[in-house]
C-alpha cells in the first residue's frame, strides 16, 4: 500500500505520516546504527510501546530508567548502560524528559567532562563539539518539542537544579512522527 510520508528539515530531519514508524529499521541502517540505546520511561515499557520500537530496532537495549524531571543520575546510569551494552548511537522514546535524558546521554557517551561543565549559563555549549553517536528521537507527545531542539534540561546533582545544556549538536539526526 502506498503510505503517504512527508520529509522535511528544520534543521533536524523531520519524518512524519502514517506508518512513519515502519521505516525506522532503514533509517537505523542508513546512518549505521548497529547497537542503538534505546532511551524509554516505564509507562511505555509497560503499554507495550518500547518492545514494539525494540523489534523494529534489532540489537537495541532498553533503558527506562528516566524520571520525569531527568536527572543527571538518570543519565549516568543510562551512560552506564550505553557502555555495558557496547551500544554506538541512541534511540529516544518518549517525551521531553526521555529526548533530554538522550541527549545528555549521547553527549557524555563522547564528552568527559561533567555535565555542570555544559551548563549554557557558564558557556558551557562551547566545550560540546559535534563527535556525538547517531540519534533518533520518536516523540510520544506533543508540546515540548525536544525532538528537533537543541537543549537538554537535567537537573544537576550538585545544585539540585534543573540546568540547560544547548548546543546544536544535541540535535536528533531525525525526528520520526
């Protein structure tokens, strides 16, 4: 059947129209995303959505461990993960929590400096450099708009304050809708 996809960029590539979803595994493939961390929350393991995205996704490994404000312990356990499971690039799905808690995941998978140090109010987005893993975000809600943003709001262990971290490079490779 024909599927009625539409294609643009503002800057991130933006896929969206029915049936949308069914192109992830050529999508996963064309930009050599073998192993890909596949960032969720519990609400969607448990609906059943995150094995669904994961079948798509052969070889992915899922963290759902992400709170709905993230935080930077989310992301360093999801680092964690990242390297236990050897993944080389990131699978978001979710909402803005779960798109942010990826980006900062995929930012520290190649950056090591701690997050406090990516701060924007401390000009932090300078020290970010476009050496990123692929990424791909599937927004499972309207309104935040993190898939095509260029932000990550996590809040800081040391401040215990939701900090931006924003950098054009935090931008998914593609958003599919």
């Amino acid at each position: 059947p024909a599927m009625n996809l539409s294609t643009f960029s503002f800057p991130t590539t933006i896929l969206y129209g029915t049936g949308a979803i069914d192109r992830l595994p050529s999508e996963l493939n064309s930009r050599q995303m073998r192993r890909p961390l596949l960032v969720t929350d519990h609400g969607l393991v448990r609906s059943g959505i995150a094995k669904k995205i994961q079948a798509l996704a052969a070889g992915s490994a899922v963290f759902s461990e992400v709170d709905p404000n993230p935080s930077e312990r989310n992301v360093k356990a999801g680092l964690a993960f990242f390297q236990q499971h050897d993944c080389d690039s990131v699978l978001a799905l979710g909402g803005g929590s779960v798109i942010d808690a990826a980006k900062a995941i995929r930012l520290k998978a190649t950056h090591p400096l701690d997050l406090a140090e990516y701060d924007d109010n401390i000009g932090g987005g300078d020290k970010i450099h476009g050496n990123l893993p692929p990424s791909i975000a599937i927004p499972t809600t309207a309104g935040t708009g993190s898939e095509v943003g260029r932000a990550a709001v996590i809040t800081l262990a040391t401040t215990n304050r939701k900090t931006v971290i924003f950098s054009p490079y935090l931008i998914p490779d593609l958003a599919i809708a």
